[in-house]
C-alpha cells in the first residue's frame, strides 16, 4: 500500500493509472492533492479497512474534528480525534491529519480516527519539532513572483508584473469598483502562478460568493477553491475562514510557499459584522469595531518568512458602492497591504481591460523585488506614464506590452524610446 509522501513524488499520469486499477472513475478532472487522497481511500478499502483525511479542527476542551469535503469523500462526515492523540503528536488546527478510521459505536456518532498515519503529508514525528507561526521572523518580500507566461493571454501577468510587482509573503489590495472586472484578474493571477511555480500551494477563498461563480472559477483554476456561498449563515463564512488561516499558517510553519487570493474582504467584514457579539459602540455604516478583529488577523497572517516559507495574500476590497458600511470597511484596510492594485470603473466601462489605474497602483519596497537594470527602467516607465491621463497611461501601456514577446523586450523598446527622446 503506497501511502501519502509516496504517492505525491508520483506524476499525475502515474497517478490516474494507479487509479483506473484501483477502479477510481472520472479522475480526468481531479487535481494531484485530489487524486492522491482518492487512491489512499480505495487502497484501504481493498484491504477491508476505512481510510479518512481532513483538516484538523481542536475544539475548547482538547478534542479534534477532521473537516471532511463531503463532496469528495462522501462515506464519511467529520472524524472524531480523540484529545490523547492531539496531546501525543502535538496536533495543530489547521494540520491535514489522515489514517486508518473506525464507524461509530453504539450511541457514538462520529467515525473515530484509530492512529495517526501522516500529519501535513509528513511523518508524524517531523510535525512534532515544528516552530509555532508566531514565533517565525518576517520579513520584507523579497522574492518575486512572475505572472508572465507565454502567450497572448499573459497582459494582465505581464502589466501586473510592471506596475505592481508581487514577491513571496505579499499583503496586497486588489482595490475594486463593481464591474471593473477583479473576478477575472483573480483567475490571472491564479493560473499564471500556477503555471510558473510548482513550489507554491495555491487557495482561493470565496466569501458570500454566488455559486455559479464559485463553480467557474474551480473549473478555471488550478488549484484549491474553497468557498462560502451567500446562502450560507454568516457564521459559516467565519468558521471557514478560520480554519483556512489555520491551514495556511501550519504549511508556512514546515517551510511551504503558500498563495491565497481571497474575494472579498469586504464581506468578509460583513458577515464577521453580523456574527460578533455586539461591543455597544457602532462605527460608521453600523460596522462595529470588533467585527473588523478577525479579517485584520487574517490579512495580517501574510508575511515572508527568514529563511523559511511565506503567506502571501492578495485580497479583492470594494469600492463606490453606494455602501457607507463598505466605505468603512476600505478606510480600515487602506493602509495595511504592502501592496496596491487599484482597478478603474472609468476604464471598464471605456472597454480598456485590465483596467487597472497606473497612477494610483504600486508596491512598497519594490526595489527588492526588481534588479538594478529593471528598476531603472521601470521608474523611466512610470515617469513617463504619469505625465499621461488615466486613460492614456494604460492604453499605451496594454498597446507596448501586445507588441512585444516578454517584458524584457519591452522595457528595451521603452528605454530605447526614453534615448532617442
């Protein structure tokens, strides 16, 4: 029986063959984490054993649920974990803990979890000697994160790339009017880290979304989409963003590169809004002060690591709502990120896409993120767009970036341009 750390060194097509003869059917569309987990279940199954995974949630009195996708594993609900088990391996919220189970007893409710097999897809004993994410030292980005790729399909990436450079452990803002089109920079981004970086575990979290646009963007997106839709409690948009930031925190803590675009903190805020006890005191809009905790303390988790991991975050925030609780909610945020996208409703509806204003868009230390040549370049760019409209900057800019390969070839065409000027 191969088991979890084995089965990730496989390929994909290793892995569906694996599958066809374990009997697994329609594995065409799974991703890698997916299928291993799948193979891990019939394998057991063959053997007349039970085999269950999940992300560990500890309760207040010590003992563990594993949260199970019931959409991809449907025998089995949430999985006990006793508190002796959680006290032995030094179990985290957030761990991804899988083993062999048991059904229920009588008067029991819950499949229980008989041992420990793997913890983060490690052995359980490396888990052990982890450092806490509290304890780990951040520190400015300082690795960059290409959105480039090859193609015609790559402007966002590549305008992305010029006006706001992301590196590992980015705290950013996609700053956003409705209808200016962040859904479908989202899915840029996601699909070009993707497609450049293999280290990289990617998340997108959905809050109070439509669910027709959750199931888009997870037939979109390489990658894990976890979402809460509008029809839910606000309670369970709060319970799936905690666990998600216990996630990420414990990938962070043995080392991982991990990436959340997050859409959007705006009602996230919202509906931490309408599930917190009340405080008394009332900001603007009827957003209490308190409601503000628990986002903050999720955006605030994004940071690069020294000589480790890093969390980046990259969430959307609404603007021009006609909300004065939404204004309220940017004015708090504003000044946190390290990083700014700032999308135009002007340029949208003008049909310029991405509509994305140079002027008011850009990222703080941005030098770490570039070498010499290329800063220099970029700030001649730059120079000369803000001398430009709105309208015209991004225009010339979208136009130099369709007629040039790479953004190397256009930072020579532009600084060619700035000689003979």
């Amino acid at each position: 029986m191969l088991d979890l750390p084995e089965l990730k060194k496989r390929t994909v097509q290793e892995l569906r063959t694996i599958a066809d003869e374990l009997g697994i059917e329609k594995t065409s569309g799974l991703k890698k984490h997916d299928l291993c987990l799948k193979i891990l279940v019939a394998q057991s199954e063959q053997n007349g054993n039970r085999y269950g995974y999940g992300i560990l949630d500890i309760m207040s009195d010590g003992r563990g649920f594993l949260r199970v996708d019931e959409r991809k594993q449907k025998p089995l609900t949430d999985i006990y974990v006793a508190d002796t088990q959680v006290k032995r391996f030094g179990l985290r919220s957030g761990d991804l803990v899988s083993g062999p189970v048991r059904p229920p007893k009588e008067n029991e409710r819950y499949w229980s979890l008989l041992r420990v097999q793997t913890i983060n897809e490690r052995d359980p004993d490396e888990a052990r000697h982890r450092a806490n994410f509290e304890d780990l030292v951040p520190i400015y980005p300082n690795e960059r994160l290409r959105l480039e790729t090859a193609g015609p399909d790559s402007i966002t990436g590549r305008f992305m790339d010029l006006v706001t450079p992301i590196g590992r452990g980015q705290r950013g803002l996609i700053i956003a009017p409705p209808k200016a089109g962040k859904t479908t920079i989202i899915k840029k981004i996601a699909n070009a880290l993707t497609q450049n970086y293999d280290d990289l575990r990617l998340i997108v979290l959905l809050v109070d979304e439509r669910p027709e646009e959750v199931t888009d963007i997870d037939r979109s997106v390489d990658g894990e989409v976890i979402a809460s839709t509008f029809d839910r409690m606000p309670e369970d948009h709060m319970a799936v963003l905690e666990l998600v930031q216990s996630r990420c925190k414990r990938l962070v803590e043995h080392g991982e590169h991990v990436v959340v675009l997050l859409d959007s903190i705006t009602r996230l805020a919202r509906a931490s809004n309408l599930s917190v006890e009340p405080s008394g005191r009332t900001l603007s809009g009827g957003l209490d002060p308190t409601a503000l905790y628990r986002p903050k303390r999720f955006f605030g988790a994004a940071r690069n690591i020294e000589d480790g991991g890093s969390l980046t975050i990259l969430a959307t925030i609404l603007i021009e709502t006609g909300s004065r609780m939404d204004d309220m909610i940017f004015e708090e945020f504003k000044a946190t990120g390290n990083m700014d996208l700032v999308l135009s409703r002007q340029l949208a509806d003008r049909g310029i896409f991405p509509a994305i204003n140079i002027e008011l868009s850009s990222t703080r230390h941005q030098e770490l993120l570039y070498d010499d040549e290329e800063l220099q370049s970029i700030w001649q760019l730059r120079k000369a767009l803000h001398a430009m409209d709105m309208e015209a900057a991004t225009d010339t800019l979208i136009s130099g970036i369709r007629k040039t390969k790479t953004n190397a070839d256009f930072l020579a065409m532009a600084k060619e341009t700035f000689r003979n000027t």
